[in-house]
C-alpha cells in the first residue's frame, strides 16, 4: 500500500509543503529515511537530518522554519510527534491480532473468561478469576485466585500476576512483570530471626497503565498499592507495597517507590530514580534520572536532581561548584597565605 | 468471626485500655480504619491518627501515652508491630492451602517428591531433583538437575532454580526470581573477544530465607554463592557469584552486591544500594539508599551513607555543606576581595 | 580422573614449577584449596594466600616471583585467568548436553527448527520463527512470531523473545530476560492522557552475545535496537529502545541505557551505571560503578567516574574535597575572622 503526501496530510488534518503526489511506503528515522519511506521532526537535535534526509515526506510542526532548501515533502501538523504516533497506530493495527484458547493451557473451571479472548498455551487461571472481553493472555502468564483483568487488557508472555489483585480496562503489561508478590515486610523479633509480616492486600490497577518488562508491584500489607488511570511504568521498575501513584505519572527504567509512599498526578521521573518510604510527593513534580527523594516535595510542579534530591536550580549550582571543588580548595590555602602574611606584617 | 479486645489482648499476652467487648472482624491500616476493624501504631509518624482513627481497636505499645482522648480501644502489647503480624499470620493460615499435582507437569522420573507437595501445572522438575516435604511448587516453575529444596520451602510461580543449587526449609522465593544463573565472569583474551569462564559453582540457600520478586542470585564460578539462614532480600535484588550474606541481613529492592563480596550478619541495605566486588562488611553495617560502598567495612554496626559511602555524620556533615555550596563559593569571594583591599591598605 | 601437573601445563603451553609428577582431580578458589585441587592467582590480591593454600597446583602467570617457600606445584602461563578458563571449559563440555523435543511443548507447524536442538517442555515457538541448527531451548521459554535464532545459541528456562526479533549464533541468554518488549514512547497529548507510540521495530543481537538473567532489551519505535558482536551485559540490566552497543562493550549488572543511545566498542560499565537517552560514548570508555553519563564521551578510552560523571582524576579530587567540607567550611570561618580582625586592627 502506498500513500500521497496529500492523503497522509487530509487524515492528520495537515497542510502539504511540496509534492502532493510523492508517495510512501513505510516509515523510517530521520536519520536512516531513504525513498519511499516518511519521517518525523519533533527533538530539536534532529533538525539538521531534515537537509539530508532521503526520506520523501517528513512531517514537521506547523512552527517549522528551514533555514536551508529541503529536498523532502514536509507535511505540517499541530503536533509532529503525535500525528506520527496516529501513524503508526493504524500500522500497528494492521496486525492480525492472536484469538482463541490454545491447548495446552490450564483454566479453572470457576474461573469466568468475557468474549473474544485469547489464551496462549501454558497460560494458567486460578480459581475465581474474572476476564473481560478482548483480553489478551499471551503464553506461559499466570492470574492467581480472584483476580480481574478488564476488557482489552494485553497480558505478554510470562507475566505473574498474584491473588486477588485487579488489573483494568487497556491496560498493557509487559513480559517477565510481576504484580502482587508479597511486600517486604518484617518485624524485627526478639529472637534473632525477623518474623514475616503477612502481606494481606492487594494491587489495584486502573485503566489504561503501561507496565514495563520485569517491572515489579508489590501487593499492600493492607488495604491496596495502587497505580491510578494512566500511569506509565518502565522496565525493571519497582512499586512497593502501599504506595500510590497518581493519575498519567511516567516513570523510567529501573526506579523504585519504597513502601507507603504517595506519588501525586502528572509526575515524571527518569531512570534509577530512588524514592524513600512514607513520602509524599505533589502533583507534576519532576525527578532527574538517579535522584534519591527521601523527603516530601509539597510543591506542585517541582523539578529535582540528585541524591539526596535538591530543587533542581540549587542542585545545579552546587553541582557547579562540586566540579571545582579542589580549585576552591587552592584559592582558600592561598588565601591562608596571604592572611597570614598580612597578619605577620600588622603585627611587626 | 468475630474478635472482642479482650480475646485478643488474651492471645497477644497484652492489657485492654477501653471497652474490653468491643469486636472487631477484620484489620486495617490506622489512618483508613473504620468501625469493626483493628489497626495498629508503631511508628511514630503515624500518632496523630490514633486520635482520628474509626478503627474499633488498636494495637499500641505498651510505653505509648495518649496526649488527647482516643475513642478506640486500645490493646497494649510489648511490640505492637509484632503483635499485628502474629494476628496478620493468623489470618493468613486460614485460607485453603494448595496441594496435589496439576497436570501438565513434567517431573523427570528420577526425581524425588516428598510427603504432601503442591506442584502446579507447567512446572518442570528435572532429573535427580529432590524436594522435601510439603514443598510448594507454583506453576510455571522450573527446577534444574540435581537440585535440593528443603521442607515447607514456596516457589511462586515463574521461579527458575539452576542446575545443582540448594534451597534451604522454610523459605519463600517469589515469582521471577532466577536463582543459579552464570556469574559474569569473562577473562579478556589475545582475541579481541572475551572468552567466558565457566561457572561450575552453585547456590546455596539456607534456611528462612526470602527472595523478592524478579530477584537474581549467580551461581559461583567454583564453589558457592550463599545466602544464609533468615537473610531476606527484596525485589531485583542483584547477589553475584561467589558473594556470601551472612545470617538475618536484609536487603531492599534493588540493591545490587558485586562477586566475591562478604556481607556480615544482621546487615540492614536500603534500597538501590550497590557494593563493589571483593570487599568485607562487618556485622551489623546499616547502608542508606543508594550508598555506593566501594571498600571495606570492618567497624561491625557502622552506619553508612551516600556514593561513595561514608561513617553516616561525615557524609551528613559533607552534605549539609554540600547544599550550600554557591554561597560558601561567594564567602570566599568576598574574603578574597576585603584581602587584596586589606594587602593594598598596608602596601600603601 | 586424575591429571599431573606435567599434563596439563603441557595442554596449557606452560612450564612446571615443582613436582610435574603431584596430581589433581578437581579444582578450588586458591583460598580454598585442598590436596588434589588446582587452583589459579590472578588478582594479586589473592597472593597471600599462594603461601598457605593447600591446593597442589596452582597456576601462575609466567611474571610471578614468589617472596617466599610455595609448597604447591606451581604452572606457569601466559595468562593464569584464561589457562584456568579454558580448564573449566573442559570441564564443563564433558557435561551431557541436552537434547530432543519434550512434550508438551508448541511448535507452530510454520517454525523452521534446524538441526540436534533441545526444545523444553512448555516452550512456545510462534509462527514463523526460525531457528538455526543445534539451538538450546530450555523450558518455558517464549519465541515470538518470525524471530530467528541463530546456531548453537542457548535460552535458558522462562526466556521471552518478542516478535521479528533476531538473536544471533553462539549466544547465550540467561533466565528472565526479556528481549523486545515495547520501548518507553508516549507522546504527551493535548488531552491528559499520553498516547502509546507503536513500536514497530525490533532488536538485533549480533554473534556470541550473553544476556544476563533478568535481563531487558526493548524493541525499536522503527529500525532497530542493536547489540554488536560479543557483547555481555550481566543480570537486570537495561538497554531501551533504539540503542546501539558497540562490539566486546560489557556492562555490569543493575546497568541501564536510556532511548536512542550509541555507545563503542570495547566499553566497560561497572553496575548500577545509568546513561542518558540521545548520548553518544567513544570506543574503549569505562564508567566506574553507579556512575551517571548525561551527556556524549567523545574522546575514546577515557574512565569517568560519580553522577554526574566526570573524568576520574577530576572526580577523584573533588571526591576527596567533598569528604573534607566540614573542615573546609570551618577554614572559611576562621579565615572570616582573622581577616576581620586584621581589619579592624587596621582600621583603628
């Protein structure tokens, strides 16, 4: 299938600037475009592909100014990044998508399955579970006793999810994702040995979170750890028991929220970033990749660096300064000198 | 089932402050509780709630003095943390434990089962496995050639155990965990590739252990990995080859221990916590989140902070200067100025 | 079987340093030897223990000069680390490799399985896939719809691998690792929620390649994420979408590499390393344990160090300043009131 500039322009509500009647085929980075294929411009650091680039449509935002010939057709949109998304989305749903119960699987009779589901062989559903309609099992996952999965949901291949924990609706997690395993709760005994506190909650997952590849969220000790609608959680990451996560929070790889701490809405964090236990963080707020936050940040809106974490103008002077730190050190024993100098000299 | 204060505090060995025939049919958390319910206060953050809580009985400690009036009744235990989790254990030892073996699973012929197992479908337990008495093994579950699985031990579902490695009585290894893989061991060739060195080694688990979710334990390259008796360690946990905790450490999530290292007992690592390889810690060494220990600790019981970690006051010191360090930058500044006027003064 | 010291320093293309007569059957760490083990040293850290070690050969570098009696047969190479490497690798092929196809398993009639593979109960081969001759598939692993494995490559138990992507031969991924999951792409739209960018590429692992248990490789948004030649990443680590790692790069475990990062050849990351997304790392670049890259490396070789990472012999200065602040702060004091004083006196 080949589509004009003209066509892609009139479904993303764009405008063409140069050929209406190049077409394409597929797509490509900017970078790696090449005849046939259609790009995007959306990061700043990627203008200068645009001059180079052989792919035969780029779609550029409507702000776009070149400040050299083009040779490719830019269509212009509102959003660059988004529109490409729309793209791809339609690419994507070109797929024919996996239906039906694949033998051998292990499905418990008590167990209630909604319509059109799929159900990869080795997958495993314990007793009182509930699926929706559409839902996507992938091989070799396991839904433990009394968990509910909403209509639309995508399990990948591998995922655990434990007891009674409750996933929504178009939600997508990922392989090797582990929900509900206990939280790591212990009481220190008079005995040397720590007793295991048992963890006697769940995970509540609302609509439409993405949850990485080996991510991990661990089941409350009471009550529920919580990922509110929208939130995005990255590979390896990790949500101890209790915690909550406000609505459309992002997180990067490899972060980890410890126990009975509550992260506000519209929060991103980057890679590694470490929050201590039983804080509470606003709404909006923003972490450096490898920030530590151990304390509370109130302000909504807030960006931070660093471990321990610091708002991120102060953090970046102090950083500033840390660079040149052993010159500083020069500069005061030199100054030493001087003073001393001086002294000697008042007091002769 | 219902429980009065009075029954309670008669199992727990505590005293009732309040109505002794208040019940309670369920737990929860101090600051969500409602009537009917029982909660508990240990940490002290957590005070003001018990003067709000609708909770109908809570656990305290026997040394807490109430500043205003509590409407709940109070049960006043040695450790109140402690008693929870004894009610909590209870409650958990209710439910209907698994049992039988669920096909398909394929158990090699040669393996040995114990009295009363619990093997889930798709479980693989390979040749000249031995597994003792009622030993839970989850779906999904793969259990290499040769090993050992003491009594009462739980695999949740999606644990992979590596050929030849030993698992203690009593433990709880939690889904994803990947016990035995190869140490990362390469030795950099002529070539320019590396060659891999073998790991011929294994694990060895010791008993009351817990290993979180999605954790990892390598295999040694000779000899063993070990994690002794009562050492917990949280979600992606990283032990590698050759390391050796030692009895009662804990670990949070995401803490990683480089080969060769060894851990004292009764260690306590926050969270992200990474530990460079070869090195010796004491017993009893508390590392903050995210400390980056990189020698060895040889005072037992040191408190250790930040990357690279510090005694917990020198790092504390350093970072509290840290904080202000553009203005310690302007003082010497300053100082350098009112010098050079002072030095021109008397050079006049 | 026994070996003499004469035999194997003559497979070894070593010499004999001691009785070529004394022989051993197994092998020990130099600190654990016993008689009838040959042990190596390597790290000379470990020289002490050549004066004690009951072990009865012990391979040595050709360089090394004992400063005092070794009762141990000594067996002197080029290299002590890669000769004791290679032992182990005799040792470990004399193992019985497995073999066969196990029921139940899933082979999509579609799939293309080459010659002498192993394919473990409860593995899932998707359409299409095809894979090269004498393959390893351990159970419960996942190969997705066309992905193509290359010779002799080995997936150990609960491996997942997404669909269309390419593993290499002679590799080796361990235990939970999952290769081509979605890449972390949304776009922020207009409404609150973000909005799922397809991932329409997928990864390339090239030739003799090893994967660490729990491992994650995210697919491409478009093109593809790439793992050169020989490259070993250790357990929990994370490559996201569209990265490229160099040839012989190893990184250590607990690593994480954000979107679109290009990193050489022959790099060496310690554990819990993070860079950021869009950087790009010269050939030869080390980055010291919990190190923190944010911006391109483009002078080849170089070693960093801290978060942010700076050069090492910079890192180190202001690293041994920071440990220092207090004192340095309390300078600035005193400084602050000689000077004052001089003042004063110079003013009178």
């Amino acid at each position: 299938m080949e589509f004009t500039a003209k066509l892609i322009a009139d479904f993303l509500g764009g405008s063409v600037d140069g050929d209406p009647n190049v077409k394409v085929h597929t797509v490509a980075k900017i970078e790696e475009g090449f005849p046939g294929s259609l790009a995007f411009l959306a990061n700043p650091k990627y203008i200068p592909y645009i001059y180079t680039t052989k792919a035969s449509i780029v779609l550029v935002n409507n702000d776009f100014v070149p400040d050299q010939p083009v040779e490719a057709t830019l269509v212009r949109v509102n959003n660059a990044y988004e529109a490409f998304a729309s793209l791809l989305n339609l690419y994507a749903q070109s797929k024919q998508p996996k239906s039906g119960i694949e033998e051998p699987s292990f499905i418990h009779k008590s167990a209630q399955i909604g319509k059109d589901p799929y159900i990869g062989a080795f997958s495993y559903i314990s007793e009182g579970a509930v699926l929706g309609n559409n839902v996507k099992v992938y091989p070799q996952v396991y839904i433990g006793p009394k968990v509910k999965v909403g209509d639309n949901t995508i399990l990948y291949p591998g995922v655990v999810i434990y007891e009674e924990c409750v996933i929504g609706s178009n939600c997508i997690i990922h392989s090797g994702a582990i929900i509900g395993a206990d939280g790591f709760g212990f009481a220190s005994s008079e005995e040397t040995n720590y007793k295991k506190i048992p963890q006697i909650g769940n995970v509540i997952i609302e609509d439409y979170v993405e949850i990485g590849a080996n991510a991990t969220v661990d089941r409350a000790t009471m009550g529920s750890t919580i990922l509110r609608k929208g939130v995005k959680i990255d590979d390896h990451v990790h949500i101890a028991h209790n915690v909550e996560v406000g609505e459309n929070t992002v997180m990067a790889a490899q972060t980890g929220v410890a126990g009975s701490t509550k992260i506000g809405k519209n929060c991103m964090f980057g890679g590694q970033v470490g929050v201590s236990p039983h804080v509470k963080i606003a709404d909006g707020v923003k972490a450096g990749a490898q920030a530590g936050i151990s304390g509370d940040i109130r302000k909504p809106g807030v960006i931070v660096l660093g471990s321990p974490a610091n708002e991120i103008g102060k953090q970046r002077r102090s950083m500033a300064v840390y660079k040149n730190l052993p010159e500083l050190m020069n500069k005061i024993h030199e100054l030493e000198q001087v003073v001393e100098e001086l002294r000697s000299k008042l007091n002769k």
